[in-house]
C-alpha cells in the first residue's frame, strides 16, 4: 500500500523559510522512472505544480518559483523536502505530495499552510 | 491564469453524460499524454485518468478520457451523485523544460 503524508507549519511569518517534508512508504524513491512532487491549491484556486524530484536525482521546478524552492530527497529514510524561501500571503495553500511515474499517481492528505504575520 | 484552459463548471443530472474540455498548445497536450484528476473538498486529489484514456485501477468505466490535437476532454457517462468535485486535466508542457501544468478545473455539480 502506498502512503505519503505531507508535515510541516501550519503558520509561517513573511519573508521566513517555509520547510515541508513528505513522509512516504510502498515503493522507492531509487527505482527508476519514479518521482515525488509538490503540488499547492490555494484558497479558492486551483491546483499549480511546484516541484517533483526523480530517482536519478532530476529535479524541476515551476518556472514561477524557481529563485525561491529547493527540492531534495533521502532514499534511504523515504522522505522529500521541498524548502520555500520568503515566503509571502498568497503562499498561504494546502500542499499536497505525490507519487510520479506516468502521471502523480498516489497523493498525501495535504497540509494547510498560512502565511500571516 | 493557467495554460490549461477547462470551462469552469458543468453539470447534470443522475444518469445523465457531461463532457469536461481541456484546451492547450502544442507544446503540451500538442506532444504530450494528458492526465486528469477528481478532487473533493477537503481530501488529497485522485488521478482518475491518466496517457490520455487509461484507468488506474478502481477507476469506474463510467470516465473516459480522449485527446485530438491541442485539445483533450474527460466524459462521465450515467452521472451519480459521488462524482459531485473538481476536475483538473494536467499534462506535460515543453516551453519551460520540463513543466508539469495543471488546468483551471471544472465543478461538476449534479443537479
């Protein structure tokens, strides 16, 4: 049975250092052809991509928020991290992790983050 | 504004057949499979279709998927009350080196 469950703040201040973790279990992350992302879902809107990270260690990132994500992962414990700096109010979303092969096939319940001074 | 374009919502009642569009270019749904996903409030997103028109497991035939062109579209035949959610079609864009680009979503409301 494949998991992922996303973990981080619920509350993050402007311009501070979002850091979420995706806890996953069911397959790994050094098989080939296989990925973990990042996708958000702001209040109201729809779903946007942020990041996804392969075996091989390719990662890629929404052109829009390049400057400001980083994405890495740790084989060996299961998990990806996906770190956002300078974090502002239209950050605020919940996020979701997902496996990725032919498409984001398995997703985590998300969590919700606000950004609020 | 994504790049992605779907009507915003659709609808009809139990029993009945709604088609969702998805509208892109050719540097996405153009050149590449096109995957759609349900999304009820408040749980995680479901891929519902996936290469254009394959079913992952547990996916009722009631959903089909099809794609020409530059444009892509998720029909649910016999429409039930539980597929009452958002619909996102997503697919693979070019422009940007390997973007992953959802559309705008479709409400399917049964009436």
């Amino acid at each position: 049975q494949i998991t992922l469950k996303e973990s981080g703040p619920t509350l993050v201040k402007p311009t501070q250092t979002l850091t979420l973790t995706c806890t996953f279990s069911g397959f790994s992350l050094s098989t080939s052809g296989v990925g973990v992302g990042w996708i958000r879902q702001p209040p109201g809107k729809a779903l946007e991509w942020l990041a996804h990270i392969y075996w091989d260690d390719d990662e890629r990132y929404s052109p829009s928020l390049k400057s400001r994500l980083t994405i890495t992962k740790d084989t060996s414990k299961n998990l990806v991290v996906l770190t956002m700096t300078n974090v502002d109010p239209v950050d605020t979303a919940t996020y979701y992790c997902a496996r990725l092969r032919l498409a984001f096939d398995s997703w985590g319940p998300g969590t919700r983050v606000t950004v609020s001074s | 504004q994504s790049v992605l374009t779907q009507p915003p919502s659709a609808s009809g009642t139990p029993g009945q057949r709604v088609t969702i569009s998805c509208s892109g270019s050719s540097s996405n749904i153009g050149s590449h499979p096109v995957n759609w996903y349900q999304h009820l409030p408040g749980t995680a997103p479901k891929l519902l279709m996936y290469s254009d028109d394959q079913r992952p497991s547990g996916v009722p035939d009631r959903f089909s998927g099809s794609k020409s062109g530059t444009s892509a579209s998720l029909a649910i035949s016999g429409l039930q009350s539980e597929d009452e959610a958002e619909y996102y079609c997503a697919a693979w864009d070019d422009s940007l080196n390997g973007l992953y680009v959802f559309g705008s979503g479709t409400k399917v409301t049964v009436v």
